[in-house]
C-alpha cells in the first residue's frame, strides 16, 4: 500500500495546524514523522485516519482519495491507528476490547486467527484475556491499543507515541513488536517524542516544523547531523538517550 497526503491544509477552528503538509510511505517502509511538540504530528495522523478533514490538498490510499472520508471508511481501506492516550475501552475486557478493533470487517471468520496473531506479539494480553482494560499496567495498556489496531489487519498503521509515559524495558518491547509488524508487511508511520528512538528504527523521517516539512531524508543521516537535532529536535534528553541504549 502507498499513503501519499499532498499540500494538506488543517485548521483547528481559526488556528492553523497544518500548512501545505506532503508526505508518503511506500509498501513495507517504517518512516517517522517527528518534531517539537505542537509541530504538526499528531494532527498529521488525524487527518490521514479521517478524524480531520483538510480545507486543501489531498490524502490517497493506493490513488483512492480518502481525506474527508468517514473513519470506518478509512479502517476498511487498510489504515489503522493507534493513537495518542490509547483510548481504550476501561470497563471492556482485553478479549472485548480486541474485538472491537475487527468490527469494521465483515467477515469475522478470521477472527481467533488474529487474536492468535497479537497474542504472538504480546502474550501478556493472552493472560490478561478477561481482565478489564482500566486493571492494566501502562505498559499493558499500550501493547493492548496497538493489538485492537492491528485486529483490523491494517496495510499501513499510523503509531502516535508508542513510549510516551512508559519505563524503557517496556519501550523496548513495544518497538520490537512495531518491527516485527514492519517485517509482516504492514507499512508503518511513527510519530516519536523520543527522537533518537524514531530515527533508529526507521528507514526515512520527514522533520516538521509549524505545521510544514521542515526536512525530509534518511533516518540515519539526519540523526547523525548535529545542526538538525540542534535546529529542529532539541538536544537529546539524558532520558531519551537512556530509551535509545
């Protein structure tokens, strides 16, 4: 699947969040998507998922137009979500919850044969199956809203925050899990705080800054540049160099 968003343009009411925004993810690419906070990332993700209509420009899926289509329109075509704050379902149980994410597919005969899939990836969650979501660890809630995305069985996910508010081992396992998706085949579009974590597990990034791109290019050379994590990122946190090892 390719995800290509053209020259978008997103208001907040009056605010402007998004200018001219362009980006795209080929089948089978992880690209992140970073920059300061209230750069643009987050909305970013919204628009794509369809929570956010653009005034201008367009969002394709595999050439379909899909920017201001319905959120359940854009789940069918391939894109899943796992968004900021997890949003979960607290007095759901896990198993309730996964389901939740199969709903927009019709046909649920596949159904155990992807609980199966995300319990692979997270077996905790199978131990947990009747527990409810509210019960959880952080770290548990998190490996849940990525399961309930990847029930869908999404071609291209869009991951806004994977290790916001979680210790490092935690992050570490939810990366690897992110990469092992990756090498199933499913695209992926990562939105990072944590920068130096999103440049290392990515193949491309586009930097953005006040609602544009800023920088587009290799994962590898802009996390070696010192003038663009100084101009764009900020200095590392001794915090996010710990989380990237």
């Amino acid at each position: 699947m390719t995800l290509e968003v053209e020259g978008i343009d997103v208001f907040y009411g009056p605010v402007q969040a998004l200018r001219d925004m362009s980006l795209r993810v080929e089948e089978g690419e992880m690209v992140a998507l970073v920059g300061a906070n209230g750069a643009g990332k987050t909305t970013t993700l919204r628009a794509i998922s369809g929570l956010l209509a653009p005034v201008r420009g367009r969002i394709t899926i595999d050439g379909t137009r899909v920017d201001g289509m319905a959120p359940h329109r854009v789940v069918r075509l391939g894109v899943g979500h796992l968004p900021e704050g997890r949003e979960l379902f607290p007095d759901l149980t896990v198993l309730e919850n996964l389901k939740l994410g199969r709903w927009t597919r019709r046909k649920q005969r596949n159904l155990d044969e992807r609980l199966e899939s995300v319990f692979a990836l997270f077996p905790r969650l199978e131990e947990r199956a009747s527990q409810q979501a509210a019960t959880l660890s952080g770290g548990e809630q998190q490996m849940l809203a990525a399961s309930r995305a990847l029930m869908s069985e999404p071609r291209v996910l869009l991951v806004d925050e994977l290790s916001l508010g979680l210790a490092p081992i935690i992050v570490s396992e939810l990366f690897t899990a992110l990469e092992e998706v990756n090498r199933q085949g499913t695209s992926v579009l990562l939105v990072e705080q944590f920068v130096h974590l999103a440049l290392r597990a990515t193949s491309r990034a586009y930097v953005l800054a006040r609602g544009q791109v800023a920088l587009e290019g290799n994962s590898e050379d802009l996390l070696a540049s010192p003038e663009v994590m100084a101009a764009y990122l900020g200095a590392p946190s001794e915090e996010d160099a710990a989380r990237a090892g």
